[in-house]
C-alpha cells in the first residue's frame, strides 16, 4: 500500500549515514515513497548500489548544475 507520503533522506559523511539502509526499509513499509540524497563523500559509510537495488526511488549522489534539465533523482 502506498500513500501520498514522501520522505527525502539527506546522508552526509558519518558514521552513522552507515544505518541508511534501515531506515529506508522501515519507511518503505510505512508506505512512504523514499529518496535518498547523499553527498558524494558519504559514499564511503552507505551501501549505495544495495539502496540502488531496493525497490524505492532513485538515489541521488552526484552534483548537477542547477540549469540541467534532468530530473531530480537520478540513479546512481
């Protein structure tokens, strides 16, 4: 069952963007329709192609200029 809910999930370089993945699963089975956001250095703490594989929106993790005509989330 999916609402009408989005979350945005901003991840920076830390320790504990390591717990992304739960949080994820956990919103996702709340209903809510799920983006992940994340800095490019916090690639190092978060399992980016396993939140690629889960069935939730696209992660974003590369900088774009702001001019560019793509959509907000793009697959990383």
């Amino acid at each position: 069952m999916t609402s009408g809910n989005v979350l945005y999930i901003a991840v920076c370089a830390a320790p504990a963007a390591s717990g992304v993945e739960d949080l994820v699963v956990l919103a996702q089975a709340a209903g809510w329709r799920v983006y992940v956001i994340a800095t490019p250095l916090s690639l190092r703490f978060i399992d980016a192609d396993r939140l690629v594989s889960l069935p939730s929106e696209p992660v974003r993790a590369s900088i774009r200029r702001s001019e560019a005509s793509q959509a907000f989330a793009v697959r990383y």
